[in-house]
C-alpha cells in the first residue's frame, strides 16, 4: 500500500493505492494521525487506486472517522471501485461514511 | 491439493494470500471474484493469528484444490482452541457510526464472500472450508 497526502486549500487530499488489509492499515492510521496532529481536520481520500480492503482497513477508517468527527472535521472517500465499493455496501459502512463518485464531487462538498 | 503451512501470525499473511491468488487465477476464476475469495481468506486468517493460540505462538495450514470439473476447496486448518467462526453472531451493519464497533466485521464479511462454508472440529484442529463454485457464463474480458 501506498500513501501520500497533499494539503489543498479546503484540506488534505489523502491518495491510497492498493491495499488495505490488516498488516498495511496501520499505516494508513499513522499516515492520517500525523496530519491530524498538525491541526488538519478535513479529509478528502482518493481510492481511485485502491484495490482491496478488508475489516481491518474498515477498522482504520472507522476509527479515524470518530476521531475526525469529535474534532467537528470530515472524512471523504472518493472514487470506491469494485470489491472496496462492495465491502463498504456489504459491512453498511457506505452509509456512515461519505462516498463520492469522484475526487472532484467530493471536493466540492468539503 | 496444494497446501501451504506457516506460523499463524500476520507475518505469514501475505504468502498465504499470493498462494490462494495464484490458485483461483489458475482455476479460472474473474479478477473480482479473486479478490473476494482472497478478502475471506485474510478475515479466517486474521481471525486465527489473533484468537486461536492465546497460549502464544500457532500454526495455520490452507490447502486449495479443485472438486470435479466446477468446484475449488479451500481447507482452512489450525491447531487452537475450538472456535466456530460461522456462528458468530453478525453486526449490526444500519448502526450509525457512534454506535459501530469492530466486533464480528471480518467473519461477517468472509460469510458474505462465501456462500458454500463449512466447519469442523477434527483431531483437535479447526477445520473451515470455503467451496467456489465457477460461474457458468465467465466474462474474458476483466
């Protein structure tokens, strides 16, 4: 998995490729923690590239979800394809977290 | 049947994972469906690395092969303490996010990518079996 992230005006633009699974969701945790430790509370993250995640990149994004919404900031996924966009309708999650179709509809709702 | 044995820590995840990826590509199966089967993999797994030695250290053997002409097995098998993961009681998934929490996400999901699954208390191992039935229309083009 990689992941790199860029302040933007309205926030921080999060890109994460390939996958979320248990050993590389931490580090997607650290990643965000980091930049939220420095005061950043709006989030858009690209998935464009992601091709898999599982309970424990839920779990990751859960948690930092509750983190976000505690600080009054915002966390949103862009561009869900195939299997992460099935595991995220499946587990309900599509509900509680915000999806946008692109980067572009979901900066514009920053 | 090929099988793969590993210690049952998340070290050995990713073997397991290229394992079971190469065996569903060889078998024929859609990109997507790799993907699903390889998502319930890792939940059975994870599952075992986390709860099935609280003694300390384990051991997991995934063993795939296919069943007549349309069928893959996947045997998952460890040596911990008694768990079946089937009947675990699913989450509440309309919960709203102050509510959710992690229990049972993984074996839902794993359930949910698997509809053939069976357990089995055998000789002191858990044994999990994934059955994957091969579409019948298969899309080439992926």
């Amino acid at each position: 998995m990689d992941i790199s992230g860029e302040k933007v005006d309205k926030g921080v633009v999060v890109s994460v490729t390939g996958r979320m699974d248990a050993v590389t969701s931490p580090d997607f945790e650290k990643e965000m923690d980091r930049w939220i430790e420095d005061g950043e509370i709006l989030f858009v993250v690209d998935l464009k590239s992601l091709d898999y995640i599982s309970s424990s990149g839920l779990r990751s994004i859960l948690s930092i979800a509750k983190k976000l919404k505690a600080r009054k900031g915002k966390i949103l996924l862009a561009s869900l394809k195939n299997v992460v966009k099935e595991v995220f309708e499946i587990s309900g999650f599509s509900t509680i977290i915000p999806l946008y179709e692109s980067l572009d509809t979901a900066m514009s709702d920053l | 049947m090929e099988e793969l044995n590993l210690p049952a820590d998340l070290k050995s995840l990713k073997r397991f994972t290229d394992f079971i990826e190469e065996q569903t590509r060889t078998f024929g199966l859609k990109v997507t469906r790799i993907m699903e089967i390889s998502l319930a993999l890792e939940e059975a797994l994870v599952n075992i690395f986390v709860h099935a030695y609280p003694e300390g250290e384990g051991w997991v053997q995934v063993r795939c092969g296919p069943r007549g002409d349309d069928r893959l097995v996947i045997e998952i098998r460890d040596g911990g303490i008694p768990f079946n993961s089937i009947v675990r009681p699913d989450p509440d998934t309309t919960e709203g996010i102050d509510e959710r929490t992690e229990g049972g996400l993984g074996i839902f999901l794993m359930k949910k990518m698997i509809p053939v699954i069976e357990y089995r208390r055998e000789n002191d191992m858990n044994v999990l079996t994934f059955l994957i039935t091969k579409e019948q229309a298969e899309d080439e083009k992926e």
